[in-house]
C-alpha cells in the first residue's frame, strides 16, 4: 500500500498520576477527518511516564490498519524516547547512557510495536496551555483517576468511544 492510499489519523495524547506513584489516568483522542474516538483507561498503582505513554499505545493500538499518523503529545518523555533515545537503548540491550536498564522497557517495547505498521510523526507541545485536544485529553486522564479511586481498588482499563 503506497503511503498516500493510507489514511491520515491525528492521535492527541495525555497521561495524568495523583501521587507518583499512585493512582493513573491516560486518555487519547484519534482523529480521521471528521471521525473521532476516545480511549481512556487507569491503573490503582501507576507513574505519569507509564501513563503518558499508555495513552499513545492504546491510541495505536486502537487503529484497525496501517496508517500515516500525527502524534501530538505534552511529554518530552515519549516524544524524545521515540525520536531520539530509543535506538540507542535497543543497540545496547535495553540500557541507558548511564548504563542502568531503561525504565518502562515493557510499554516501550509495546509501542514500537504498537507504532511499526504505521508511519508516524512526533510532535510535542505545551501542556496546559490551552490546547484544546490536550486539555480534553487531560480531563479524560483525570476523569479515569477519579474513576479508579472510587471503584474497589481493582486495576483496570476502560475504553470509552464517542
């Protein structure tokens, strides 16, 4: 499939932690053209960095076939990690420049996979600063912590569609 048959997704992410560690929200939005959904989810015991790259994962994972995609994020955290650290990581077995094992290796493997079949595009902005899908996004995050407080302490995942 030539890249210009494949269709254009925007994905708009955002991951949020009451505590760091503690309780974590993420929530992304996918965009097509006038299409829209949402994907949400928590997790009882969490950091922001693993919620902040949920967001993108479940996004990716969420597209039914290859796709061109724009990522648009507020984490210099997984923009960079995929644009800038993560070849370096893979060429020397999972360890940091500082020679330690990467932190959250599992959702980073996750998303290279997650990100493989598509091509994507990395763009970081300011977080809280007015941008409407990041803002909502933060408030579908937010919205998931609040959730996962107040059920029965289980770890789970939800996935709301608009």
């Amino acid at each position: 499939m030539k890249s210009s048959e494949k269709p254009f997704v925007e994905i708009y992410a955002d991951g949020a932690c009451s505590g760091n560690p503690g309780v974590g929200g993420f929530g992304a939005i996918l965009r097509a053209g006038e299409k829209e959904r949402e994907v949400s989810g928590c997790e009882v015991l969490t950091t922001n960095n693993r919620m902040e790259l949920m967001a993108v994962i479940s996004a990716l994972e969420a597209l039914k076939k290859p796709c061109r995609v724009k990522v648009t994020t507020d984490s210099n955290y997984v923009v960079k990690g995929m644009t800038e650290w993560i070849a370096a990581w893979q060429r020397n077995h999972w360890r940091s420049s500082q020679k330690k094992d990467v932190m959250n290796r599992d959702l980073w493997e996750r998303l290279l996979n997650a990100a493989m079949q598509h091509e994507v595009s990395w763009e970081w902005i300011k977080g809280h600063n007015g941008h409407a899908e990041n803002e909502r996004c933060d408030l579908l995050a937010r919205n998931e912590i609040k959730k996962c407080k107040s059920s029965s302490g289980q770890k789970g995942k939800r996935v709301e569609k608009a």
